[in-house]
C-alpha cells in the first residue's frame, strides 16, 4: 500500500499492510537536531521575507542571504500523514497582533479576539492567558460578532493548500487540512474565567458564539474545498482536558460543544472525508460523545491524563475509532534506548493484539529533551513490529 491508501484504509474502518507512522515534532527540537545531523536545506531569503529559526519560530529577515531551514519531518522519517494546509484567519479583527509587553524572554500580545497572551520567544510552549475584552454578551455582539459573518476569502492561502495537496500526492502520503476548533477559539476570545462562568450564567453567549463559528468554519472550509481541492481528510484540533479530567462536565460539553462538532463533522462526511480529532489531557469521559459526534480517529491519547488507556480505548471503541499516537512522550525523554526499544515493541504490538486500527506516534509532541538518535532507534523499533497479522 501507498501511505495514502493505508491512512485511508485505517481511517475508513478497513485494513492495511502495516500499522502507519505519524508525529509531531517541537520546532525547537528540529533546532536541536540540526546540531546531531538531522537534515537541512539553504533557502535564500530576501529582506522583509520569513525565515526558519533554531528555536522553530518564523523572523523576518533582515540582510538578504543564504538561510537553513530542516528538512519537513514527514519526509525525513516517511510519516504516512503530511499537513497540506486548512489553517486560515479565525480572529474576528484580521490584522491585529497589538504588543502590549515585551522582555528579552517573552512578549504580551493582543490579538483580534481581545485576548492578550503570553509567548516565550525562544522556546515551545502553550501561551499564559493575560486580559480579555470580551468578556460580556454585548461586547461579543456588538465588537466582534458582525466580522465573523459571511465568507472573507482574504482570511484563507489558497495558493500554498494547492501547493501541499500536490507536493503530498506527489509521494503519495495522505493529506489533511487542520484547524483549531471552537473550544480553543472560546478559550482564546473569553479567556478560561468568563467562558466557564458563562457556560453556566449565560449558556445562551456561549450556543450563539459556537453557532457563528460553525457556520464560519462552514463557509470557509467550503470554499478552501472548492479553490484549492479535496485533501484525503481534515484534522481538528481542540484539548477538551487537562490531566485530571475534562475541562466541563461531558453534559456541559454535548449541549454546548459537540454540536458544532456534529455539524462539521457531517459537512466533511458529505464530502467523503474521514476527521480526527486531536485533543489533549484526559479523554476518558468524553468518549462516548467524540464517537457519538462522528470522529474517524482519535489522537494523542496523553498517557499522563487521567484514564487515557489506549489498550481500554481500543478495546471499547476500535470498531469505531482508529488511533493515532499514545506512545509515552516521556519514555523517549529518558534517552534510554533499549528501554525505549522495549516500550514501543510493548505499545505496537498491544494495540495490534487488540486489533487496534492504528497511525504510531508519540503521545503529544517530541520536546528537545529527546536526542535525534533515541527518536531515530524508536523508529527502527517500531518498523520491526509494524506489519500487521
């Protein structure tokens, strides 16, 4: 099989010659590795173009010259499963990206939902939330709502999904378009405290909020669909939990949330494409509802959040779901190879008793605490118990 049609067969509820391979790799951890001899590229870059820094970030270039860039992983280590595109402009004000504070370390910025956000500079990690300006029902509707209604093709790159669908096919690896979801968008427009107080003070917001970005992702989507072309599947990308359980209780999240997942989820299937939803911390509880919803897969079952089992969640929901990931992320910390050769054989080979439809990957994303030759053995361990059967 190509990986296009082994991604394709594991996602449809069919077979494949193998268990496929994907992951996710910190763009300062790509830094790190160009030190241990992973490959890189020299791109000329003008001034005022973006270019690749070690610690993964995009800088404008400042003197014209000669600049290395790491090679895309996928090819590197022949993932099954390549990003094509899909991420377009969610903020209700495009354009904005206001610094409001800034060290040698960090920087505070405002973007065009309200939010101010904390960024480490050099380094990966998830932003600290600082301030939000809407935090009532009447700034929402009367600041940011009217931007998010009707199609703007501005907010989406047309040009480089078109490109990824080709260069993807060309190899041919299964292609995705991904985006974040609603409860992200939620978290990063109200801030935690006002969206979990209104959850419950002002459920009506909150349903009318979700309504307006699902018929947003529609129309946008839709129209991606349409001008770029059909990728072999979409990605969604939304962490319902955090390690000790869900955000909000599962009734909480199936009146309010997976609604718009409903709906999305049933927009893709008339089109024939399979989605995944990756969301971190404990998943447990809301299984049932992600199966309900209509999701092909599951990825990346945090194995340090409560109850993410994947040899259970195999068992309960492998004639629904496939699974993509749920290997220890922390195991290829330890930087001990036969410990590590140890540990992937054990999860391969589990999931295969349990006649898991599974894509093998870490459980999150490879930091750059894991050293290039530990992810390279992890590899070479997991293609010798990758066959199926």
């Amino acid at each position: 099989m190509t990986s296009r049609e082994r991604v394709d067969a594991l996602l449809h509820g069919g077979q494949s010659d193998r268990v496929a391979l994907n992951d996710s790799l910190w763009g300062d951890t790509l830094g790190a590795w160009m030190g241990e001899g992973y490959p890189s590229s020299p791109l000329q870059r003008s001034a005022g173009e973006k270019r690749w820094r070690e610690d993964g970030r995009q800088v404008e270039v400042e003197e014209p010259g000669s600049y290395p860039e790491p090679d895309p992983a996928w090819k590197v280590f022949g993932y099954d499963m390549v990003q094509a595109g899909g991420w377009f402009d969610w903020m209700p004000r495009r354009g904005v990206n206001e610094l409001l504070e800034e060290t040698s370390e960090w920087e505070v910025r405002r973007n065009g939902a309200g939010g101010a956000l904390k960024y480490w500079k050099h380094k990966s990690g998830t932003p600290e939330h600082i301030s939000f300006l809407m935090a009532d029902r009447r700034t929402w509707e009367s600041d940011y709502r009217p931007h998010l209604e009707g199609l703007d093709p501005a907010r989406l790159d047309v040009a480089a999904a078109r490109a990824g669908l080709a260069q993807g096919r060309a190899a041919g690896v299964w292609t995705h378009y991904g985006h974040i979801g609603v409860w992200e968008i939620l978290r990063s427009s109200l801030g935690d405290i006002a969206l979990f107080e209104n959850l419950l003070l002002d459920p009506a917001w909150i349903r009318d909020f979700v309504d307006v970005y699902t018929a947003f992702f529609i129309a946008h989507y839709g129209f991606l669909l349409e001008q770029a072309g059909t990728p072999d599947g979409i990605w969604i990308y939304d962490d319902l939990g955090y390690k000790n359980g869900l955000f909000a209780a599962p009734s909480v999240l199936d009146e309010l949330i997976f609604p718009y997942y409903r709906r999305l989820v049933a927009f893709f299937h008339e089109r024939g494409l399979p989605v995944i939803l990756h969301s971190c911390g404990s998943q447990r509880e809301a299984l049932p509802l992600i199966v309900e919803a209509g999701f092909d897969g599951l990825n990346p079952m945090e194995r340090k959040a409560l109850g993410n089992d994947p040899f259970r969640f195999a068992e309960e929901y492998g004639d629904r779901l496939a699974f993509v990931g749920g290997l220890d992320a922390r195991i290829f910390e330890t930087n001990d190879v036969p410990l590590v050769r140890r540990e992937v054989k054990a999860y391969v080979e589990g999931m295969q008793a349990r006649g898991a439809r599974l894509v093998f990957g870490s459980d999150h994303s490879v930091s750059p605490r894991v050293r290039l030759a530990t992810y390279r053995a992890a590899l070479e361990a997991y293609a010798n118990c990758a066959a199926s059967g």
